[in-house]
C-alpha cells in the first residue's frame, strides 16, 4: 500500500470490467483488477463493463454478473447506447433502482453520436428529470484519433444548460492539452458539472490548478483501471499542493455527497 493513503478513505469512481475482445491487459481479470484496488486502499468502485460497451443485449447481464459477485465492494454504471436507444432506454428504466447502480456511462466516441444528437434527445430528458447521474467520455477533439470528436467537452455544457438539474462527470477532463484548461472554464460556469482524471492524463500540478481554479468540491476520483494504474492516481492526489480536505474530498467526501452514499 502507498505510504500515507491509510487515513483516507477511497472511492474510485470509474473503472472497467469485463475482457475486449481484441485488447489483452496485464492484470487484467476482474478478480485481479479488484484485487489490485483492495491492497492499495480502494474501499469502493464503481465500473462500467466493457461489454456494455461494445454489445447490446448481452452486455447487461454481464454487468449484473459481476455486480451481483462483488456487492461488497463494487457499485456500477449502466450503459446507453445511441445507437440502440431504445431498447438500453427500455432495459435503464427496469434496472436503474437496483441498488447497486449509481448512474449512466455514455461514450459519444466509442459509439460515435454526438451527445446532444437525436439519439440520445429521450435520454437526456429522462435522466435528468430523474435525477440520475451521467459519467460521459470527453477528450480533446484536435487529435489524431478523429472519433474523439464527438466527445467534446463544450457539447456537455450546451447540455448541462439546457438542463440545468442534470448531474454530469467530465470523465478525463478533456484528455488532452488545452482542453484541461478549458474544462475548468466549463465547470466554472456549470455548477452541475463535475470532473475525474481517470486514465493517461499526465499532467502536472493540474490538480492544484483545478482546487485553486473552482475547489475540490467537484473533483471525483478515478483511475480508468485496468488501463491506467491505481497507483498513479492515488500519488498524484497525495503529492498535489492541496489541503487534507480537499483530499478528502476528492478521495471519497464528493462521490459520497454525489451519489448518497456512505462508506
């Protein structure tokens, strides 16, 4: 365990479960991905499943599987899916009550819709007149991988506005270059907004920019396991300029206010 990460407490708010079939990661089973997270001081995470992702019926059964094996430390997203809105509509509205479900992970790249399209105009009105929380990719859209464009940052504030009750994670935080600065201007605009810095985003002293720019009170943790290292993330929050609260906070005080719960 990391030197000092033992008096706080730790919700990793988005990692990943479940094999891609064409991706093989070190470490990369659920077993060993939960493992990982337990020896270094992760008491809760909360996942979505790569075959959630990436199929359309099977996809939720295979969420429930390992939800149902891991109650005692795993919470989870469900996944919708523009491109099939109907029927991960359909399937959200009989499992989004299942106690082990926080909110929605959407990926606008990985199914490539832009998140204000017709495709998902009957989720955004359902989720936010429910009160449910909405994880989203978001990347820079000037870089190579050209499906990062429906990703954009900016997208999400056009929809953070237009429903202002709406609850929505930047998850990465824009990803890339000036879109981390970017993304500070957008959250201090939108205070139903909020951020993590799961996966490569290897920036230093962001985290002080962002505490210093808006607070620590929308700073969610998470790592993006298995693709990033824990460890990482969990430094990268110890060794910021911040106060012990502020890493309170971002450890676990702001999932717990977010999602009403309690560890």
């Amino acid at each position: 365990m990391i030197d000092g990460i033992d008096k706080f407490k730790i919700i990793d708010c988005h990692i990943h479960l479940g094999n891609l079939a064409y991706l093989n990661m070190p470490s990369g089973t659920d077993e060993k991905i939960i493992e990982i997270l337990r020896k270094n001081g992760v008491d809760r995470a909360v996942f979505s499943h790569h075959g959630s992702l990436s199929t359309v019926e099977a996809g939720f059964d295979m969420l429930f599987e390992v939800l149902d094996k891991y109650r005692d430390f795993l919470y989870a997203y469900l996944v919708f899916n523009p491109n099939h809105g109907r029927f991960f509509l359909d399937r959200i509205k009989q499992h989004i009550q299942n106690t082990g479900i926080l909110g929605i992970k959407i990926h606008p790249s990985w199914h490539q819709c832009y998140p204000q399209s017709e495709g998902y105009k009957d989720f955004w009105e359902y989720t936010s007149k429910n009160g449910i929380v909405v994880l989203t990719h978001s990347w820079n859209p000037n870089v190579a991988n050209k499906v990062q464009k429906y990703s954009d940052p900016f997208f999400f504030e056009e929809i953070a506005r237009k429903f202002p009750e709406q609850k929505i994670i930047l998850a990465h935080a824009g990803g890339r270059g000036q879109y981390f600065y970017k993304v500070i201007d957008i959250l201090r605009r939108n205070e139903n907004m909020y951020v993590d810095f799961a996966g490569d985003t290897f920036l230093p002293f962001i985290i002080d920019r962002y505490v210093a720019e808006i607070g620590s009170e929308r700073i969610l943790f998470g790592t993006d396991m298995p693709w990033i290292d824990v460890r990482y993330h969990i430094s990268n929050i110890l060794h910021a300029d911040i106060s012990e609260k502020d890493r309170h906070n971002i450890f676990h005080l702001n999932a717990e206010r977010l999602f009403d719960i309690k560890l």
